[in-house]
C-alpha cells in the first residue's frame, strides 16, 4: 500500500515512517522541507504547505496515495482540503489530541465523554474531528482519529514546569531542587514515541477501525511525584524538589518576567489533569510496550548523545522562584 504521511519527520513522524517501510509499505512523507530528515531507503519526500490553499490537494491529486496518517492537521480547512482531494481513501488516520477533554478534574475520559475545548488548538482539533465523523456517516469516508496523549522520547525534550526544556535534568544530576507544582498527585498519562507510532501503524487498514475515535497513551498513568521519581531512578540520584501550590505560578510570574526560562505552564499542569480511559484501544489488540523508566533513559541518551542537555548553576530560575519563597515564608 502506498501510505502518504503529512508531517512525518519530527517527534512521532519519523518512527512512523520506518514503521511502515519495515512493514512492507511503500510511504511518501508530505511536508514543508524545513525540518532535516534522514528518511529510509525508497521514501519519496514532497515538499508542500499546506497553509498555502490547493498546495497539497493538488500534490495529493498527482501522487494518489492508498491511505493517509496525518501528523499535522490543526483546523478544519487542513482536513477539508485532503477530502476534497482524495474521498475514496482506503483509509485516513487523524493525529488529534486528548486535550480536547478540557479540565477533567479527577475523571478519566474515554471516547464518549463530551469534548471541552478551551483554545484555538483545541477547537481546532474538534473542527476537525467534527468535519472527519460527518463525511465518514455522510460519505462513508474511511476516516479513524486518535487522540494522542503526552508522546516523549528522543527528539524531543522532556516535560517540565517550564515546560519541556532539559536544563532540569542537569539540576537533579548536580543535587539542584527542581520544582513540581501544586500536591505532586497530579495525574499524567505519557506514551512513549514509538508505542505511540506503532498505534497508528497498528490501525492502517483495519476495517473495524473505521469511523472510531481512540484515545492513545501508555499503560501507565504517573503522578508527578512518580514522574520525577522515574526520572531521579534513571539518572540514578535522590530526588530533590520543592513544591509550590498551582495558583503560585498564576500569580509569580514577575518572577521569571525577561527570562530565558518561563514557568507558567506549572499551573497549566495541574489545572488540565491527564489520565484516560485506554480500553478501546486495547480491544482492537493495542498495547503499549515501554515502561516509563525504560523510556526516560532512551530520551536521555538521546539527549545526551546530540548535547542538548544545557549546564545548570545555583541562579537558574529555580534557584530565584525558591529564594523569594523561602524570602516570603521568613524562612
């Protein structure tokens, strides 16, 4: 089967593309060309964007690929343009996200609980399911989305309260305190980035796929104190941190204002809990395979391999947040 992969050579992209040609596929990754890539043997490469309105609908028209797994689709007119290009796919695979769950408190959604989108991004990726679903009911578009938890692993950094950055990882390593917002009971729900990959490998083609939405993240659902507990383990050091109430960073930020390094995604971590129901998933024969630890130390090595791990001192951010704390507690 010839399969066209929209994206395809950042985070998850490149995984599923070695995927599908270890999987006998022949694959042609559509892109902007400005992301550096080795791709494998044989992978045709098109330099489209999509932002530029007909651009893809016509390089899809002159190549006419089998099925579809795209990385990349934001807004509704992203998704309209592959339809009206190409609406006997044998199948088009949506990378949507489990953020369109909004706030879920202490629940863990699955497929059929209301969506609550909250910004562009999510009411973009809602368009876009919303668009998918009627055309596969209408026209019988053979269409499956998966909403993709939090994917880490090598190329890409990992999650921090600053967002996901590396410096962190230097402070554990030097006995530096880090920083977990709001109780550390916090509830994240990673997937490594090649389960994440086999995912939408697994689903290609699968008749019984079609017209379904699957939430997609591992088999484990961490606190944050397991979180940096995991990450302590791998590097093989006692975890220092401090703890700081979720509203501190709504109301601190003065205190990184001009800094490289910006901590307002603290509160963002704790006010969107992540944790989903995984079940459909695994009645079509889906697990995951990597530990989080497991995962942790590939991403490091990775990290490590490609120097982008950056050197940590005693007046990072860190150090700043925590002394005018202490300062304010009379500590």
């Amino acid at each position: 089967m010839l399969v066209a992969v929209i994206g395809g050579t950042r985070h998850i992209g490149p995984a599923i593309v070695r995927l599908l040609v270890e999987a006998g596929h022949q694959v042609a990754v559509y892109n902007r060309g400005r992301t550096p890539a080795q791709l494998p043997s044989g992978v045709q490469r098109f330099v489209v964007d999509r932002k530029v309105p007909g651009q893809l609908a016509t390089a899809l028209r002159n190549h006419r690929p089998d099925a579809i797994i795209d990385m990349i689709g934001y807004v509704v007119q992203d998704v309209e343009e592959v339809y009206s290009a190409l609406p006997s796919l044998l199948h088009y695979v949506f990378c949507s996200t489990a953020a369109v769950y909004g706030r879920i408190g202490r629940t863990t959604p699955d497929e059929s609980t209301p969506v609550a989108p909250y910004d562009p991004y999510t009411f973009g990726k809602v368009a876009c399911e919303q668009f998918l679903t009627e055309k596969y009911h209408s026209s019988n578009f053979h269409t499956t989305i998966l909403r993709l938890a939090h994917p880490y692993g090598p190329r890409d950094h990992l999650l921090y309260t600053a967002g996901r950055e590396s410096l962190f990882v230097d402070r554990m390593r030097h006995g530096r305190p880090i920083i977990i917002p709001g109780s550390g009971q916090t509830r994240m729900h990673p997937i490594y980035v090649e389960d994440a990959a086999r995912a939408f490998v697994h689903i290609l083609g699968q008749p019984e796929c079609m017209g379904f939405i699957y939430n997609l993240a591992g088999e484990q659902i961490l606190t944050l104190d397991e979180y940096f507990a995991s990450i302590a383990r791998v590097l093989g050091v006692p975890l220092v941190a401090h703890k700081l109430p979720a509203n501190f960073f709504r109301d601190n930020a003065h205190l990184w204002a001009g800094r490289h390094r910006q901590f307002d995604f603290g509160a963002n971590w704790v006010n969107y809990e992540s944790a989903f129901d995984i079940s459909a998933l695994r009645r079509i024969g889906f697990r995951s395979h990597t530990d989080h630890d497991t995962g942790v130390a590939l991403t490091l090595q990775w990290l490590d391999s490609n120097h982008l791990i950056p050197q940590s001192s005693d007046e990072d951010e860190e150090d700043v947040i925590l002394t005018q704390t202490m300062h304010h507690r009379g500590v």
